[in-house]
C-alpha cells in the first residue's frame, strides 16, 4: 500500500488484462451520477483519535496548541503497537474484479468511465465488507482504491476524507505505527492539500489534524503545516 500519494496502476494488485466484453456490460449496469458528484463517505472517527483531540482541544479559528507527549501516551498501547493481522484470502472472484479496476485505472478514462469505476468499486466496498468486516485487510484495501478513484476524478475532499477512514482502521488493526496506516495517513494529507476550495480545505484540516498528531507526530512537517493553516483562518 505505499505508493505514490493517489497514484495507482496495475502493478498495485499485481493486474491481467481485463476482457473488454466484461467492461461493456458494466456499462449496462450502472446509472449515470452526475458528473461532479462528490462521494459520501461515512467516516467513524477511531476513539484513539478522539480521545487525542479531547486531550488537546484544536479551535478552527485560532492557532491550534502543539499537543503534548503526554496527551500521546495516553493512547491505547494496543492501538499504539498493534501486531499486524494476517488478512483472510480474498476469493477469486473479488480479487479478479479489483484488478480489473486497476487495470481500467492505469489507461485513460472518459468521465463516464470514472463513474463506472467508481460505481463498481462502491458495489465491490459494500460486497467486501459484508464478506469480512471493517477490521480487515482486504476492505481496508478497496476503500483505499475508493480514495484514489476519488482524486483521479478530481474530488480531493472525498479522497481525503477516504484515506482518513483508512488510516483510522489500518490504525485499529495494525497500530498508528505501521507503515500501512503512515501511508494512509500522507496520502489524507496530500488529499488535503489538493482541496481547493478554502471552506473545505479548512473542515478537513480540523478532522485530519488529531490524525497527523497521533500517527505522524506532533513535531512532524505534515503536523505542523496544518496547524499552521488553522492558525491562519
């Protein structure tokens, strides 16, 4: 899962060709959305988050105080180093229609394309999901997709948004130190800095600031940039 912030390609889940008949039905399935949609996404904020941001309140419009060691260490020590879990084996059939994605990603898409790939993979979230559960690797794994469909549609608040729900459960199941959730964690805030429109970039910055604190540090350059933003608001 670390790769380069939004980026995705076929060597990502290890992609065949995708059979182009498979694709025109897909065509047949879906509605169209409207073209500039954004994506809901239902994030539940980790309670080690929560926890993090009631110990060291962040006002929106003043300058966000530096959280303290302390406040850190307060932290559940099982969600602080938590051993990463071995996921269960995907079946064949999901497996087959992720990489599909992948592969649809990796080459030029129309508008009506990125729909149907995001409409696929929100089908293939809530099959996952049903299959095995939030606390695992393998819906961990779509919903990152989802993010980065996201931003290659040009929604930078949604992917946002999806990569600080994927911190936030990479987190429960692997810790806040394992390089899975750190890569979530840069991707949210790459997301972030993409958002263009200033009402937005500000919400988000509040909601993914008890996240960089706990995963990438106080003192950490993504941390401090968005501390420094609230405090300019």
């Amino acid at each position: 899962m670390a790769r380069p912030w939004g980026e995705v390609t076929a060597e990502f889940w290890a992609v065949p060709e995708p059979e182009p008949a498979a694709y025109a039905e897909e065509a047949v399935a879906y509605a169209e959305p409207a073209p500039y949609a954004e994506e809901a996404v239902a994030y539940a904020e980790p309670a080690a988050y929560a926890a993090a941001r009631q110990a060291v309140p962040v006002p929106v419009r003043q300058a966000p105080p530096v959280p303290t060691q302390q406040a850190v260490e307060k932290l559940p020590a099982a969600v602080i180093a938590a051993p990463a879990p071995i996921p269960q084996p995907i079946p064949t059939a999901y497996r087959e229609r992720i990489e599909a994605l992948a592969a649809k990603l990796s080459l030029p898409q129309t508008n009506l394309g990125m729909m149907l790939v995001a409409s696929e993979a929100e089908h293939l979230d809530a099959e996952i999901t049903a299959a095995f559960g939030q606390g695992d690797q393998n819906t961990i794994n779509i919903r990152e997709l989802r993010g980065m469909i996201a931003n290659l549609r040009g929604q930078s608040t949604a992917a946002a948004r999806w990569h600080l729900h994927t911190t936030g459960l990479q987190a429960a199941i692997s810790g806040t130190g394992h390089d899975l959730t750190k890569a979530s964690a840069r991707r949210a805030y790459a997301m972030w800095n993409a958002i263009h429109d200033p009402a937005e970039q500000e919400e988000v910055a509040a909601e993914i600031l008890p996240m960089l604190t706990v995963v990438a540090g106080p003192g950490a350059k993504p941390t401090k940039a968005v501390q420094r933003f609230l405090a300019g608001r």
